[in-house]
C-alpha cells in the first residue's frame, strides 16, 4: 500500500512515512490474525450432525479473559502508536523552525495568490512581488508559508512534502518545509471550495541553490510590484 | 435434570421505573432542548470571551422590555402551577382560569418582544448589523419561538379538554414542565444578554 | 420430544383496530409496525437515489467529461445531454452524503427496525406514545418532500458537502446555490425533529413498558443498542440544530456568525457539526452491530459472549465519542496542541470497539454455525467493520492526517465501518426479520446470490479505494486527470466505477426477492428461525397489539444450546415445567 504514496521530497516526510509504515504493520498484522480467527472458527464450528454448541456465556473472569488481554494488547498498541504520533506532530506543526525563506500564499476561488517581501525582506514595500499558482523556493533551506484565504476555507496541500493546511478566513495560519529534492511539484487544493475546486491548483518549483538565486535575480524581480495589503484578512490570529 | 426453577429465573421487583410514562417522555424531551440552548448559549458566551465591543452594543437594550417580561414569565409559571393544582383539586373552573391566565401572560410575553424588536430596529439595530445582535435576535428570537409553542399547547389544553379530569392532570403536569423549562432558559438568557 | 412445555394464560384484548379504513390502517396509522415500514419504505426509496448518485460521480470521476451511461434524460440545468458541470458535481457528493446519513441509514436502521422491533422484544403492544411516533414519521416524509424540492430550486441543491461547512455555505454568492441550502438546512432540521420524537419513545418505551420479568440486563442486546444510540443523538444534536439557525440566519438574515468580516469564526461550526457528528456515526452503527449481535447468537446457536461487557463497552464508546470531535479537524486552524488529546481520545475509542469485535468471535467459537442468508450478511459485516476500524487507527494519528485528511482514504475507511454496519448489516436483518415483518420467507438462494454479488463489489470497490488515497487524492473533485500526480492512479479508479456499478446492479436480486417474496413467498412460521427472543412469539406478522396475552419473561435472550435440554433454544417467555408434570 505504502508504494502508491507519492515521491517524498521533504524532511519531516520521512517521520510520516515512517509511522504511516509503523500503523500499517501493526495494523496489518492485526487485521490478518483477527480475520483469520474469524474464518478458522467458521470452518471448525460450522454446524455439524451430532454436534451442539458449547453453553458459554462468557460472564465468568476466566472467560472474559480471552477478551480482555487482546484488548489491553490493542490498548498497547495504540499507546504506542500515539506516542509515535506525539513526536512526529511536535515536530511539523508543534513550532516554526527559523525560516530561511517566507512567502505569503493567499487563498481564493480558485487559485494560490503567492507573495514574496523580496530582497529586503520586508513586507509592504516596493520590492514586493506576487504571482499566480506559482511558488518557487531554494532546495533544502526552512521555507515558511504563511496562509490566509480571501474567501471560503481552502486547503494547502502539498503531498510530495506530506504537509497540508486548512486555509481559513480570517486567520494567518504558518506552515513549514525543507525540500529535498529539486523539481516541480503540483500544489492543489484539499478543501471543498465551490465549483472550481477541483482542478484549483498551484505548481511548487524546487531549485537548486543556485537555480534559485538566478530566478530571483532574474524573473521575481521583473515582475512589478505587488500590493501587499497588511491586512488581508480583518481577524490575525 | 434441570428443576424447572432454576429455568425459569422469577422477578418481583418492579421493572418500570415509578416516573409516569409521559413524564419520562417530556423529561427526554427537555433534556434536547437543554442540549440546543446550551449549544447556543455557549457559543454566544466564547464568542463574546474573544471579541470586543459587545458590551457597548448590549448597552443600546433597553431594561424595561426584560424586567417586564421577567416579571410576565414568572407570573405565567406561578399560574400555571395554580393549573395544576387546581386540576388536582378537580376544579375545572379554576383550571380554567389559570390556563386562560397562563396563556395570556404568554402572548403578553410576545407582543412586549415584538415591541421590543420594533424599537430595536427603528434604531438601526437589526441581527446583521453585528456579531452581538446577531446572538441577540437568534436567541431571543429561538426563544420567543418556543414561547409561542408553548402558548399554542396551552391554549389546546384549554380548548379541548377543559374540565378537570386524571387525562388532563397529566396533561397539565406535561405542559407544566415545558413551561417552566421556557421560564428557565429566560433566566439565562435575561443576565446574559442585558445585564453584561 | 421436548421436557419444555409452553404454559401461556389465554386472555384475549378486544380491539375496534379492524373496523378502521384504509387511510387510517396503512397510512395515518399509529401502529409502530406500519410506520417502521414507512419509514423502511422511504429510506429505501432514497437509498435508490443515493446510489444512483454516486453512480454518476463515479462515472465522472472514471470518465470525466463524457456523458453519464444512461442518464442522458437529465434536463439542462442539471446536465447537459449526460455531461455533467462542476456544480452538479459538487451538488451530487452534497447530496449523496447527507442522503446516507440522514435519509438512509437513519431511517431504515434507527426508525424502521427500531419502531418494529422495540415493543415486541419488550414485549409491549406498542411503543410508549403511538400517536408521537405517527406524528414522527409524518415529520420525516416532510423532510424528505423539502430535500427532494431543493433539487428544482434556481441555482440548484446544496453544493457544501454533507458537512456544510462556512463560509462556502454561509453565502449564496459562494456556491450559486440559493435556496438549495436553505431548504437542505430546513429538511435536516426537520429531520432532526422527527428522531428527537423517535428517540423520546424508544426510551421511554425501553424504561416503562417492558413485559413483567424483562430486567434490563435480559433485554436483546439489539435494544441496548437502540438505547443508546438515543441517548448519543438525543445528546449531540442539540449544538447542531444551534448552528443550523445560526447558519439559516447567516443566509437569510446576513448575520456573520461564521464570517470574519463581520467578527465571526468559520471554525464555529465546524466545532458544532463535529460535535454532533462524531456521535452521529455511532448513532446509526450501534443499530446495526446490534443486529449483527442478534443474528450471531441466533445462528450459532449459542449465548452471546460477555453479555453485560457488551453493553459497558457500548456505553463507554458512546461516551468517549463526546470526545474525539475534533479529530476531523486536525489540520483544519485549530490550535496545534489541541491535535494530540484528540488523537489520544480517539484512538482509545478503539478499545471498546475492539472488546466487541472480540466478544462476536468468541460468541461463535464452539458453535453450531448455519450460515444462513443473514448470518452470512452478519459474517460479511463483522469481517468487512474490522477493515473499517483498522483504517480508523491511520485516521485518528494526528500527524498521518497531515497528509490523509480531505483524501480518498478518509472515504474508504467511513464506507467500509459505515456500509458494512449499515447496509449489510441492514441486509442481515432484513433478510432475518422479513418473515417477522411480511409474514413471508426471502428466497433464500437469490439472498445468497445477493450476498455473495454485494460482499464481492462492495470489497472490490472499495479496498483499492483506500491506494488513490494514499496516493493523494483530493476529496470531492470532478476530475483526477486535471492533476498531473493522480494520473497514474486513473486505472484504480476506473476500477471501482466498474465495480461500483456491478455492486449496484447486485441488489437487482434483492428487489426483484423482496417483491417476488411478498406476493409469492413461502409463508413464514411464528419462529422459523428457532430463536429466543420475545418478537418470536408473536404471530407472522404480529396483529395489531402484538401478543394474545402480555408475555412473561423468565430468562435472558440467549439461552441456547442449555446442557441436558432436548432442544437447543429456550424463548424467553416459555414457562419450563418439571419434566414430571410435563410428561403427564
């Protein structure tokens, strides 16, 4: 199953791969025992000429037991699974780490609006840039994305880097990657927005370090400026 | 061999519980709509927790339309235990009575919220024009509704069977409790509305 | 021959019920069997639709931009000669959700089996409040009759998705739907209404009017589940119907409850919907594992496995399911440290589930198993819930969600825990209690033939359903050849159109079974099933008032297969003689 996800280019995506294969093999094994329980009584216990059924109601302890240490068994498994899980969520959504790169990317029917401080890094002046469905950044560098939407809620999803955000109006929700891996990644969106919802989508271009630095240099900064407004939304959070 | 007593395992104790059937029906019933004005009421105070300028808004309402229609609901619960008791009391004319009474202070409910609303909007104030307005009308408006359902189950009440008899002491007991849940929701609503 | 002797008191009710006509019989009836039928009736009517829709999803989503097979009738607006535009599109997942949910297993295994079944498994010869339960019935066709107007509305049905979310629902402007939406608010509110009235008279009925001798720890586990299933909606519906007038007012009034602009919050009612909805699902999977529990028993002929743990497991899943809201909205702005509590919540609500997994295998070890057509349906669902509640463990991992949330893994893993408990589930007992209902046997051949059909496209759909979402498809788009990265899963998904459409055809066996049997079946027997509990001592179908006399309960429902008896069932209401006065 794990063979039908996605390239994984991004840093925190090994973590979710790797428990998405740790609940898969737990999960699995589980599943094929308690299913292949279920056949084999089926077979044995079928009814037969000259056989009755057992009278067992299960109430007593002894028999409750065969109950009761698989469940405290799954219990166990969940724990693990959670405590797992604790680790891997710290780490993507627990805290931004310091961002080498920031964007803007607003939301709306139906496109990424994407926006960057430019050069002097600073929002609301003259070196602001803004382009559609595109977003460019530097391989292996923390980008930060900063989400809003315009309208309805969206969702940001990127599945070559396993990271998805709800888009919502009236917040400034942050969000985080390191890309591993250059290339072109398509960016769609994952929350039902009306009726060009599907086919909404952007395009991630991963550059080499290089790469990157020429793009900059070159076709950002030929754009004109954009009007960064400061308040895109009317609620920051 | 099985004796047949320990086949078949008697039970003397009673299996119904002692509520009257209908009461337990109007008890599930009241626990919903506790389920629905809690909802909103909750929304309405987390709401007001992260905003600002709510209590400048609530300052437009008036004190007037509430005390009075505080003082209209509780009277209206007090006759409607009168009801009751009068049923109980087989007195079909004081029966009579405390429901035409009970009915009445509930429409008087009413027309006070419709002038209320009136002058409400004759100010500008209507539920779009903020997030706490909007709180305001939907639930006062939810309320007044059931206030209007209530008054309507009254007036059947009274309408249909107006003699004192064990149906209707039932009834009347059932109406009762709907009744007094409506007064109850008021007593949230009153503070929370007018007097933060 | 049998040491059982039967000793019932012969008294005979009087009642002027077949002096009423037609109207008052059939359709302004207080019986609770005729309104479990209609209520059958209705849900079975929009199951119809309901699959029909996803039919035409599935086409689009297989063979996106070419006409619909068969559906080329449709008029302009809705499509365009069998084509289908976005809106419609979006209209008909909408639309197939909340039908499901609310217009389908609601009714059929919630109301239809539950009005049936609860007075005579008490023992009662109707529920606590008949005319209550008229009126509920009545309240739902007119729910039905809203959403069924909502389509021929300008602009459309609701385009939101099943959960509505603002500020996409909270504006016209945002979907082109008008009063499509306001009207599919007003129907679920009405829907709402309907079984907050059900709920009330299940309860009642199960606290007051049991039969003398049932205690509560001797009713069939399928009541417990009803119970408690009322309990759960009767509890969470009441901050959605909140949210509901708030979002009704958003539309038509222009509040901004959900809408920053105007100091409100979309995640409002996110917090509400999920509130309600996460005991929702348990409220129409509890019918159906009790019926699977009933089924098990009956045909293994044994008692069920840990009696009473079953019902405090139920209960303790039904108050953990208060508490893991929030798992739908992992990634959706809530704050971060709120994910993990959740997925803890969520992920121990496994546990009880678990226990009774366990607890149906261990009610067939050692049995005598016949697999007849609902026990092979009980089988289907047991085996097909266990899937369900696997795929639940990826889910509810908050971190995972990151990437699985809105994909079509989600929907895998809510059709396998929700078509195996309700549909199969609800094919089981259908397929048991027809003779009950009806008073007619289901050919059992064309229900096998049924079963094996369902149980291999349902599987064959929807297990290579849980790879597109793993391989990121989105959610409720139109068409997966617009993205570059879901193109190499368009084989897979022409693949469960395939066999979404052999799984529809499936059922042809059991309409043309349900309408052959009606006219032309084999008449049924009071218990062709041998089984225990109360509704089998009623006649094939009962009269109205059920039972001659008010049956006596002097045991629990699973006494089967008791050491040294000669049969191996044992009614709940059969006195036992000594077997010396038995043999005189």
């Amino acid at each position: 199953m794990l063979s039908w996800l996605p390239e994984n280019v991004s840093t925190y995506g090994t973590d979710i791969d790797s428990l998405f294969a740790l609940i898969y093999y737990i999960t699995g094994v589980t599943f094929l025992l308690v299913e292949g329980l279920l056949l084999l009584f089926l077979i044995l216990y079928r009814r037969r000429q000259g056989r009755r059924a057992a009278y067992i109601a299960g109430d007593r302890v002894g028999e409750l037991t065969w109950i009761l240490v698989p469940c405290a068994l799954v219990l166990v498994l969940d724990v693990w699974i959670d405590v797992r899980g604790t680790e891997t969520w710290e780490k993507v959504k627990g805290h931004i780490p310091p961002a080498e790169v920031q964007v803007r990317v607003v939301g709306k029917q139906f496109n990424w609006d994407v926006f960057y401080p430019g050069p002097d890094g600073q929002w609301g002046t003259v070196d602001d840039r803004r382009l559609e469905n595109e977003l460019h950044v530097p391989v292996g560098q923390v980008v930060e994305v900063v989400l809003e939407s315009q309208d309805v809620i969206h969702s940001f999803f990127l599945p070559h880097l396993r990271l998805k955000q709800d888009v919502v109006p009236g917040r400034k929700i942050p969000a985080w990657f390191v890309a591993t891996k250059p290339g072109r990644y398509e960016i769609p969106c994952a929350e039902l927005c009306g009726f060009g919802h599907s086919g909404m989508k952007g395009w991630l271009t991963v550059h080499t370090p290089e790469g990157y630095r020429d793009w900059v240099q070159q076709q950002l900064t030929a754009l004109p400026p954009a009007q960064v407004s400061a308040a895109l939304s009317t609620t920051p959070h | 061999m099985e004796q047949a007593s320990t086949l078949n395992r008697h039970i003397a104790t009673p299996l119904s519980t002692s509520v009257p059937t209908g009461k337990l029906g109007v008890w599930w019933f009241l626990a919903s709509e506790v389920t629905v004005f809690g909802g909103l009421i909750a929304c309405y105070i987390l709401t007001r927790l992260g905003s600002t300028g709510w209590k400048e808004a609530a300052a437009h309402l008036s004190l007037v339309f509430p005390l009075l229609n505080t003082l209209v609901l509780l009277t209206s619960s007090m006759t409607m235990v009168m009801a009751h008791a009068a049923v109980e009391a087989k007195d079909s004319h004081r029966l009579r009575t405390f429901l035409m009474v009970t009915v009445l202070l509930g429409v008087g409910f009413l027309l006070l919220k419709a002038m209320e609303y009136s002058r409400e909007m004759a100010q500008g104030f209507f539920p779009h024009t903020g997030l706490f307005w909007a709180f305001y009308y939907g639930m006062t408006g939810l309320h007044a509704l059931h206030v209007l359902g209530g008054v309507i189950v009254n007036l059947i009440l009274l309408l249909t069977v107006p003699t004192a008899t064990e149906t209707q002491q039932r009834r009347v007991e059932f109406a009762g409790l709907y009744w007094h849940f409506v007064d109850i929701v008021w007593i949230f609503l009153f503070p929370l509305l007018y007097l933060t | 021959m049998s040491d059982m002797v039967v000793a019932k008191v012969a008294d005979v009710t009087p009642h002027v019920y077949e002096e009423l006509g037609f109207w008052r019989k059939y359709v302004f009836s207080t019986d609770h069997k005729v309104i479990a039928k209609q209520y059958l009736a209705l849900g079975l009517l929009w199951a119809i639709a309901g699959g029909l829709m996803a039919y035409m999803m599935r086409w689009q989503l297989a063979w996106p931009e070419t006409p619909v097979l068969l559906f080329r009738w449709i008029p302009e607006p809705f499509m365009y000669d069998g084509y289908m535009g976005p809106e419609f599109y979006n209209a008909l997942v909408t639309l197939h959700g909340t039908i499901m949910v609310f217009f389908v297993a609601m009714p059929v295994l919630l109301a239809a089996f539950g009005n049936f079944l609860i007075p005579l498994m008490v023992g009662a010869r109707d529920m606590a409040f008949p005319r209550l339960n008229m009126l509920s019935v009545w309240v739902f066709a007119l729910a039905s009759l809203v959403l069924f107007v909502s389509f021929f509305v300008p602009g459309g049905a609701a385009a939101a998705g099943w959960t509505g979310y603002p500020p996409l629902s909270a504006r016209a402007e945002y979907t082109g739907v008008e009063w499509g939406l306001n009207l599919w608010l007003i129907a679920l509110a009405l829907e709402f209404a309907s079984f907050l009235m059900g709920g009330i008279n299940f309860l009642t009925t199960v606290i007051n009017l049991r039969a003398p001798g049932l205690s509560m720890f001797r009713l069939p586990l399928f009541v417990w589940m009803q119970i408690v299933a009322a309990v759960l909606f009767m509890l969470s519906v009441g901050p959605l119907i909140a949210g509901a007038v708030m979002l009704l007012m958003d539309r038509l009034l222009g509040t901004t409850f959900y809408l920053p602009a105007g100091g409100g919050d979309p995640l409002l009612w996110q917090h509400l919907f999920w509130f309600f909805g996460h005991p929702e699902v348990y409220v129409i999977l509890l019918p159906g594992l009790g019926i699977v529990l009933e089924i098990i028993a009956v045909f293994s002929r044994k008692p069920i496995f840990a009696y009473r743990s079953i019902i405090y497991a139920t209960i303790v899943a039904g108050i953990l399911s208060f508490i893991v809201w929030a798992h739908h909205q992992f990634i959706s702005g809530i704050d971060p440290r709120l994910a993990m509590p959740f997925s803890i919540t969520t992920i121990l609500i496994s546990v009880p589930f678990a226990f009774v997994v366990f607890a149906m295998i261990a009610t067939l070890w050692k049995g005598a198993i016949q697999f007849t057509t609902p026990m092979l349906f009980a089988l289907g669902t047991l085996a097909n819930f266990i899937l369900g509640g696997v795929t639940g463990i990826f889910n509810g991992s908050a971190p995972l969600d990151i990437y699985i949330h809105d994909t079509y893994f989600v929907v895998a893993h809510f059709h396998y825990t929700l078509f195996s408990v309700t549909v199969l589930g609800g094919f089981a007992g259908l397929y048991y209690w027809f003779p009950k209902m009806f008073g007619r046997m289901l050919h059992d051949t064309l229900g096998k033939v049924h079963f094996w059909l369902t149980i291999i496209f349902f599987n064959s759909a929807f297990i290579p359903m849980h790879l597109v979402g793993v391989g990121g498809m989105m959610r409720r788009i139109a068409n997966p050849l617009q993205y570059e990265f879901l193109q190499p899963l368009q084989p897979l998904n022409v693949w469960i159109t395939v066999s979404v459409i052999m799984l529809l055809i499936a059922q042809i066996p059991f309409v043309v079974n349900c309408v052959w049997s009606l006219v032309a079946g084999v008449r049924a027997e009071q218990n062709p099933w041998r089984a225990n509990t109360l509704e089998w001592s009623a006649p094939s179908p009962p009269p109205h008032g059920n039972f001659a006399a008010v049956p006596v309960v002097y045991r629990g429902p699973y006494e089967y297969s008791l050491p040294g008896s000669a049969q191996d069932w044992l009614p709940q209401d059969y006195e036992v003689l000594t077997q010396a006065a038995a043999r005189s």
